[in-house]
C-alpha cells in the first residue's frame, strides 16, 4: 500500500519515524495540498525505522553527449535524468565542434539552441515531441517575434508550456538561451 505525505519541500521535512510520517500527512494536508509525493515502505531505513524524503532524489543521471556543446567541467551538466524525466540545461547557440557561438541572426541562433537541445534530448533516450516546459531567455525582447517564428516550427500540434523572459546579458553575449523539461 502506498501512502501518501504533502508538503511544500520535501528537504525540508526532518527525518521521520515511521509513525510520525503518517502523522505529517493529516497535519501537512490542509497547509500545502498542491505538494503531493508518496511515501511507502523503500522510503524507509530498515536499520532506524526513519523516513528520508532525499532518498526520493537519489537516482539522478547526468547526460553528456558530443553532439552538443560540452558544459563547463565542474560547473554543470547537460542534462539529469530524474523520476521519468530529463532537464536540460540553457543551451546557446554554439557549434559543438569549434565551441564557438554561431554566426547569424535571432532566428540562426534560435534554431542552433534547438538543434542543441535536441541532440541532449536524443542521447537522454528522449526527443522534442515529448517536451512538457521551455524556457526561453532574450538578451532583446524586441526579437520575440522572429524567435518565435523558429521556435513554432518545432513543434507539434501540443505546444509544451513556456516562459519566455528578457534578461540584461546571457552567456558570451548571445541573443538568446533555452532550456527545456522533458518525458522519458
């Protein structure tokens, strides 16, 4: 049987006793009920009888492909795969072979960090159909649109969700950076 604990961040929940965590769950149900994650028996330590909720987060995957600009070492992945889903990090639109930001317009530069994410998408075992959340970043509001004439291109009849926001200055000066969210 699986039960079922709310809360508004799991980290911070301190480690609970088996009887305690059930407890949480009638006390924490009125307080944050958009926040639900389960809890069964694998959540639980067999040597203390204690409840993690970080043990939830444990199998994360880092991806890396050459097929797409290599991250700074140390800094960052490409992408983790986690529960069933794979975050992609802002990519920029740089060849991946000269690591250098392509030349061109908005709309090249658009097209070059899709091109970016979908090879990340592709060697996570995934691809851009089963995106879910954009994130699009503009050094210029004013090239929303031509962004957004590239960006509708690639994809299909069910659009994922998007924010699109304008910042002061993006990695290396480009014009624009996009990350995305995607299903297994």
């Amino acid at each position: 049987m699986q039960v079922y604990i709310q809360s508004a961040a799991r980290a911070t929940i301190p480690t609970l006793r088996r009887g305690a965590a059930l407890q949480a769950r009638a006390s924490l149900s009125h307080r944050f009920p958009a926040f639900i994650f389960p809890l069964s028996s694998s959540h639980f330590s067999s040597s203390s009888n204690t409840f993690t909720p970080q043990a939830k987060m444990s199998g994360k995957e880092p991806v890396l492909t050459s097929n797409a600009p290599k991250p700074l070492p140390g800094i960052y992945s490409q992408a983790i795969k986690a529960n069933g889903m794979v975050f992609v990090s802002g990519a920029v639109p740089m060849d991946p072979v000269t690591m250098e930001l392509i030349p061109g317009d908005i709309q090249a530069h658009t097209h070059q960090c899709i091109k970016n994410l979908s090879a990340i998408l592709e060697a996570a075992g995934t691809s851009l159909e089963k995106v879910v959340k954009v994130n699009v970043f503009l050094a210029d509001m004013g090239d929303f649109a031509k962004m957004n004439e590239v960006y509708s291109t690639y994809w299909g009849d069910v659009k994922p969700c998007r924010t699109c926001v304008a910042v002061k200055t993006l990695p290396l000066n480009t014009d624009v950076e996009i990350e995305c969210t995607a299903v297994l």
